[in-house]
C-alpha cells in the first residue's frame, strides 16, 4: 500500500504541474483572443461600410475575405481556448479523484484495499471521465457544429456578393457548400463516438445496437448484436464502461483483424454481465497481445477485475478472434 501512495502522490504532483501550465496559457489565449476579436469588429465594420457605399465588386471581393480570415482566426483561437478549458477542468477534477484516493489510503489504510472501496474508487474516476466527455458532447453541439452551419450559409452570401464574377468562381463556392455540408455530418458523427446523448436516455442495450448498425454502414462489416437476460437499465458507469468496450472492440475488430462478420452478445444476468465480440477475422497468437502492449485491451481487462470479473482471449492465425469480458451485476 505504501508503494501505491507514492504512485498517487507522484501522479498529483504531475497533474498539478499541468494545471499550472494550462492556467498560463489560458491567460495568454484570453488576451491574443481579445486582440483577435478587436480585429474582427474593425474589419466587419469596414466591409459594412464598403457595401453601403456601393463600392466595387473587387474591393467587396477584399475586403469579405478579410472578413473571412478574421472570423477563422478568432474560431480558431476561441476552439483554441475552449480546448484549454477543458483540459483544465479535467485536470482539475482528475486531481480532486486523487486527492479522494489518497484521503482514503491514509485514513483508512487497513482496508484501503477492501472490494467496496475499490467499486468505490473506480465509480469517481469513471463517473469524472464521462461527465468531461459529456460536457464536450454539448460544446461541440452549440460550438464547431454551429460555426459550420454559419459557414454555409456565409458562402451562400459570397455568392451572391460574387455574382458578377465568372461562372467558375460560383463552382468553387458551391463545392466548398457541399464540402462544409460534408463536415457537418462528420461532426455529428464525431458528437456520437465522443458521447450518444441516447446512453443516458435509453440505456446501454438500444445504445450499442444503435452504434452498430452506424459501425456496419461505415466499416463495411456485418456487426450484429444480440441479447440475453433481463434486458434492463444498469447502473451507469457500467453502462459506460460496456459500451466503451464494445467500441474499442469494434474498432480493433475493423483496423488489425480484416474481418467480414462480427458478432456482438451482451448476456444480462442477475449477478453477472457478460458481452463476447466474436470476428470472422485472420485472428493472432494472444501470446503476442502480452507483448504488444494494447492499452485499450489492458484497459478493459484491468477495469473487468477491478469490478470482479475477468477478461478472456480465444484466438489463433487465420481462426478469427473471441474476446469476452465479465463484470458483476447490481440490481
């Protein structure tokens, strides 16, 4: 026990650098953003000006893209400062996790190491993890997703400012509309990866079979997902916990395994859940996995035993790959 105190108190002081770190360079982006944003004021008030006065189209023309550059600038370094605050607040509630552990260690050192302590300590970090990622979910939404949707709708402006101008211009302008149409759907889909708003309101099961119906349109596979048990609500950092697993599983299963088929069982038992991710792919030697050292796996069997299951590995060259993990059930 003593050991893990020192990898606590050596991980908090690490984590308190970097909050002093990203508290400077915020106060460094607040001020390039307030320059940046003075700028923008001065620029959009010019090409007001220009377009009430009647001015020429090339001087329209100048300065809009003006204008443009300015606005990309100061999105830039707002998602550029944005970015800064959330990794502070992460910082910041990672280190209160810490403190909690550590607390806990040297209060209590004689069952420091007990089952309920551990469930204990792994809802606080999950449940902080999740709540970051959340809170990105909704940034992106009013954020980026927005600024696309003002990007269209600028070009359709530029348009009509150009609409003098050679019919080639018009052409590039109606592709950059569908390129930025294009990314607009990208980051929808970013929103879902990074949280599906759905894993709070349904539940994991429609969650999971939702994201593998969008995973076979994008991959190319066949991913399916069945069910057994007392299909219900868990508690929520289980349901979190499963659901990121199926997705690395998934994704292992589409980048390393060349794999046409992929099957996915979530068995819900009482006192027991089990989820298998079985492909049809070229499958490996699990003795190399020891080796290889894929934290996204390490990271799902080490979080199975902290809640009392296991982690398991059916797999050989050319015989596709079985891997199910099982974590004890509260109901």
């Amino acid at each position: 026990m003593p050991d893990e105190t020192v990898d606590y108190r050596s991980e908090l002081d690490e984590t308190q650098r970097a909050l002093r770190e990203v508290t400077l360079m915020m106060e460094q982006s607040q001020g390039e953003l307030s320059k940046l944003a003075q700028r923008n004021t001065a620029i959009t008030s010019h090409l007001q000006q220009i377009v009430k006065q009647g001015g020429a189209v090339e001087d329209i023309k100048m300065a809009y893209d003006s204008a443009l550059d300015a606005q990309q600038r100061l999105l830039v370094m707002r998602g550029q400062l944005e970015k800064l605050q959330n990794d502070k607040s992460h910082l910041e509630k990672y280190k209160a996790v810490l403190e909690e552990i550590m607390n806990r260690n040297s209060g209590d050192a004689n069952s420091a190491g007990s089952s309920k302590e551990q469930m204990s300590g792994i809802e606080m970090i999950v449940n902080a993890q999740e709540a970051e990622r959340q809170r990105l979910s909704r940034q992106m939404h009013d954020g980026p997703a927005q600024a696309l949707s003002n990007f269209i709708l600028q070009t359709e402006i530029a348009m009509r400012l150009l609409d003098v101008d050679s019919s080639q211009a018009k052409a590039e302008l109606a592709n950059l509309k569908t390129s930025a149409m294009s990314t607009f759907q990208k980051v929808r889909g970013y929103i879902f990866e990074l949280r599906p708003m759905m894993l709070d309101d349904l539940g994991l099961v429609p969650t999971l079979r939702k994201y593998a119906d969008a995973f076979k349109e994008q991959s190319g596979m066949d991913v399916s997902v069945t069910v057994s048990g007392n299909e219900r609500r868990l508690e929520p950092y289980l349901e979190v916990m499963i659901f990121r697993a199926v997705q690395e599983l998934l994704g292992n299963a589409a980048r390393h395994s060349q794999a046409t088929l992929v099957k996915v069982h979530l068995d819900l038992g009482n006192d027991y859940l089990r989820v298998t991710v079985d492909d049809n792919g070229r499958g490996f030697d699990p003795e190399v996995l020891k080796e290889s050292g894929n934290l996204g796996l390490k990271l799902i069997r080490e979080r199975s035993e902290m809640l009392g299951g296991k982690f398991e590995v059916d797999s050989s060259v050319g015989s596709g790959t079985k891997i199910s993990f099982t974590v004890q059930a509260r109901i």
